[in-house]
C-alpha cells in the first residue's frame, strides 16, 4: 500500500527567544535556533518532528543541519513507515555528526504513523504510561533570585521537584542550596553542575549538602564529560547519586559508562541519541539497575511533545526534566499533551 510511503522530506529553520536570559555552567541562553522537520506521506498524512542542536554538547550548528534537508529526504522517499526500524537505521548514520536531525526525523516518521493509524505516539511505542510529572528548572542567578524563583516554583505552581544549576563557584553553590532548601522544604532537587566541577569539588558539594540534610535525588554531571575514573571515583565517594548527562550521548557512550561502573543514573535526551540508541539505553538501563531520567535541549512544545510521547510510551524515567518549552516564547502551542503545573497528560 502506497498510502504509507514518504513522499516528501523537508526542513524548516525556527528562532525562538528565551523569556528571560538562561544561565547554566559557562553558558548563557538567549535565544534557540531549531528545527522543524515535517514528513509527507503519499496519503496526505504528515508527521512532525523537531531539533534543537546543542554546539555546547554535540557540536551541532543549525546551518549545517539545514544543509542535510536534501540528502536526507534523497535517502528516505518511497520508505514505508510502518518499517519504521529501517528508516531509523537508515537515521544512525547521523549519530555522531547530526543527532538532533536524527532524533527529528525518527520522531517525524513515528508521528507520520501515528496519524496514519490514529494511535498516538506514546501507544505505539508501549503506552506504560498517560501521565507523567515534570520538574520547573532555575538557572544560575544571584542567590536571592535563585530562591525566589524556587519559591515561586515550589509554593505557587505546585512542582514538587526543582532543577538547579550550579558549577560556577561552589562555596557560593552550597550557600545557595541550603538557601534554596531551606526554603522549599519538601521538594526534591535534581542540581546539574554542567560539568563545572573537578572531582574533588564534586566530592565536597555532594558532602556538604548531603550533611546539611538537603533531598538532592540526583547529581548531574559534576564533572567534565570524558573524565570517565573521575566519574567513577565521584560516584564511589558521593553520598548522593551521580548522574551523566554530557557524557552519555549514544547507546556506546553508555555501554561504557555502566560498564566501568561510573553513574548512578543516566539523563537519556532524545537531542542526543535519537529515538534509536534512547531505547538501547534504556534496555541497557534496565539491565544494570542503572537509574534513568530524561532531559532537554532547548525544545518548543513541539519538541518537547516528542520526549514526552517517549517518556510516557516507555514509562522508565524517574525524573522528567522537560520544561525548555516554558522557558522560550513561542506563539502558538504544538505539543500533543495537556500541561497542567508539574502534571502532563496524554
Ligand atoms: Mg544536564
């Protein structure tokens, strides 16, 4: 049957603004440039898809992703969707050198299925769940406005788990976070250092808040991404479990993690292993005992919509970390999920 064949491919360059400037370890986010990817099949249906590229994490520049729309929709016409493991083969020749494309347009044909077939993504890919929590994440800021916000975040709008980024100072790091606990009391943290530690001020975050009593679920790549021992002797003397997030780019990344026994937990972002090696991961996951989250880049709602499909489909992911659509400004909304707060529906 025809119906199901990709009739067209194309690439469509988005800007989007962050509401206010995003802070994270030696990097401040202004503005995002991503991706649409729309998939065409030849009944009319059409699947959506989007990539948010990180050059800080993957090297990926928007240009040159734009710059593929053409091969890809050469290696991918004619493709039946409902082979959709082929195609996604087809997509991990670009893991290494365009991830969030390969994410987009493994997403995009899933999505062209599902409104070919009215199942929606999250069922097809296992339906575990139809609801998932997410966590509101403050950026680095004076601590004042820190607290603040987590405040704002906590009491008002109902999150119960609050990301943090720190990395930048960690005597003045540890201030804010007994701050930040102190009066938040109840929530959880996930603090992501963004790599902005060495080991041995990993080791001194991780004891000081530890001792103070703060409910840090998880610690996110304190150290740089291919200190691996470093890693390993972080997560061996860390009263609080260690995450890798910048290193665990592709299933062989986390192969190699695990198998070294680096990390307690893994933060699985669909921008950086697609949809392809993000179901390796888990298995791998699942296998090890390892701890899984999921994260973002700097999706819209659109993108977003993708990790959320997934998370829920597969219903392995004890945090969400997937707000970035709340931090841009975005016209319209395009996720296929209702939010209300920290609650997300299918
Ligand atoms: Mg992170």
């Amino acid at each position: 049957m025809k119906m199901y064949e990709i009739q067209d491919v194309t690439f469509e360059l988005k800007k989007y603004e962050f509401s206010e400037p995003f802070r994270i370890t030696g990097w401040i986010h202004n503005e995002a440039e991503n991706v649409d990817v729309k998939v065409v099949l030849k009944s009319g249906k059409i699947g959506m898809g989007e990539a948010s590229p990180s050059y800080r994490v993957n090297g990926e520049k928007v240009s040159a992703l734009m710059a593929l729309q053409k091969d890809v929709k050469e290696m991918l016409i004619g493709s039946d969707v409902r082979n959709y493991r082929r195609i996604f083969e087809i997509m991990d020749g670009f893991s290494r050198t365009a991830p969030s494309v390969k994410a987009a347009v493994q997403y995009a044909i899933l999505d062209s299925l599902s409104m070919a077939t009215e199942m929606p993504v999250y069922q097809m890919l296992g339906g575990s769940k139809s609801e998932i929590k997410i966590d509101k994440t403050v950026g680095i800021d004076e601590l004042n406005k820190m607290v603040e916000k987590a405040k704002r975040f906590y009491h008002e709008e109902g999150y119960e788990t609050l990301k943090i980024k720190v990395g930048e100072n960690l005597k003045e790091d540890v201030r804010k976070i007994l701050a930040i606990s102190d009066a938040t009391k109840g929530a959880s943290y996930v603090v992501d250092a963004n790599q902005g530690y060495s080991v041995k001020e990993a080791i001194q975050f991780a004891n000081a808040t530890y001792e103070n009593g703060v409910n840090i679920v998880v610690f996110e790549q304190p150290v740089i991404w291919n200190n691996l021992d470093g890693l390993k002797i972080l997560r061996y003397n860390s009263p609080i479990p260690i995450a890798a997030d910048e290193s665990a780019k592709t299933k062989y990344d986390v192969y190699e993690l695990i198998r070294n026994g680096c990390v307690d937990f893994i933060n699985i972002k669909l921008m950086k292993s697609g949809i392809s090696d993000a179901l390796s991961i888990v298995e791998l996951a699942k296998t090890t005992d390892t701890g899984l989250m999921i994260g973002c880049m700097s999706e819209s709602s659109l993108g977003i919509s993708q990790s959320v499909h997934f998370a829920a489909g597969i219903g392995a992911f004890a945090y969400h970390d997937l707000d970035s659509h709340m931090l841009l400004k975005e016209r319209g909304f395009r996720g296929k999920f209702k939010q209300e707060g920290e609650l997300i529906k299918l």
